[in-house]
C-alpha cells in the first residue's frame, strides 16, 4: 500500500495503523525451507521466544507465528539455523523501514486529530486558493486537500454511524464464518472447567 493510502485510512478509520508483522510460514518459503515451519516454531515455542506481542501465533493460520522488528530480533538465533544470515538481516532491514513508514503515519494522522475543526477549514481554504508552478506542486496541493477533506469527513456524524455499522457488520460475519469454532472452543472450556 502507498504512503499517501496508509495516511488516508489511517485517517478515516480514526485509528492507528496495526505494526508490521511478517510470517514465518512465508520467511521461510522465501528460503525454500517451508517444509520445516513446525520444527521452527516448536523450537520458538521451546525457547518461550513466543510473547503474543512482538512475537505471536497466527491462529488463522496454525502453527504459523507473525513477527514485528523487535520479535524477529529476539527470534534471531533460532531463525540463523533455518535461513542465510544475510536473508535475515535484509528481512530486518525492510521490517525496520516499513515500520517507521507506519509511526510517521500515524503521527500524521495523529497531528490531523488534533487540530480543531476551525483550524482545519483554515488549512482547507489556503491549500485551494494557493497557486502551483509545477506538476509536482499540484499533486501534494491535491493530496493535502484530500487528506483534510477525509479528516473532516471523518469527524461527522454520518461518518461515525459508518464506521460503527461497518464494525457491527464485520463482527457479525465473523462470528457467523467461525460459529462453530467458537462452539468446539466453548464446549472445551467449559469442560475442563
């Protein structure tokens, strides 16, 4: 997704975006060593290297496990037995970048949150009358007017009942695709409990 994407949803969702998270499943199909994805998280798992934040189980996907920058450093030496050291320290590199990329985002958006709407309007009305001499002048003339235009859209009514429908909705189809998971898992817990 493009920056300018990232700042747009970040805006209208009113929320940060999520950290950057990659899976070992597809790591180490990068590296042709899929076939050892249990063998690599059991010794994850072994190590207590797991801690649900930087490091943690893909449900959806059993036994995948989803690392930020911070969890695949501690992961570090399990995963030099499985993967070339320079595959590694370049996944690193990228996983580093890509989440600075996403707190710049959100301080953006974070920055739109709290400006008053009087201020807001202020910005919207010079960024229109202001003149541009190039093409690339134009293009963030045009971009900062729809990233205001989408915070102020944001802010409305109409765009809360949105998100709150949208929400609703979501978690209804969620519950509806997993209905049965979640009946085995709450036969489960109430059995051993």
């Amino acid at each position: 997704m493009k920056y300018k994407d990232k700042v747009l949803n970040a805006i209208k969702s009113r929320k940060d975006l999520e950290p950057v998270k990659i899976s070992l499943r597809k790591l180490l199909a990068s590296g042709n060593m899929e076939n050892y994805l249990n063998l690599c998280a059991d010794r994850l798992a072994e190590e207590l290297k797991i801690d649900g934040e930087d490091t943690a189980f893909n449900f959806a996907d059993f036994p995948d496990i989803l690392f930020t920058s911070d969890g695949f450093f501690d992961c570090r030496r399990v995963l030099e037995s499985y993967l070339p050291f320079d595959m590694l320290a370049d996944t690193w590199q990228l996983l580093i970048e890509a989440e600075r990329e996403n707190e710049e985002v959100n301080r953006m958006a974070a920055d739109f949150r709290k400006l008053k709407l009087r201020d807001l309007l202020k910005y919207y009305i010079k960024w229109q009358s202001q003149e541009t001499k190039d093409d690339s002048e134009q293009e963030a003339k045009r971009l900062v007017c729809q990233w205001i235009a989408a915070e102020l859209w944001s802010r409305s009514f109409f765009s809360g009942i949105w998100r709150k429908v949208r929400e609703a909705l979501l978690q209804l189809y969620v519950s509806w695709k997993y209905k049965g998971l979640f009946d085995i898992m709450r036969t489960a817990a109430e059995k051993y409990n």
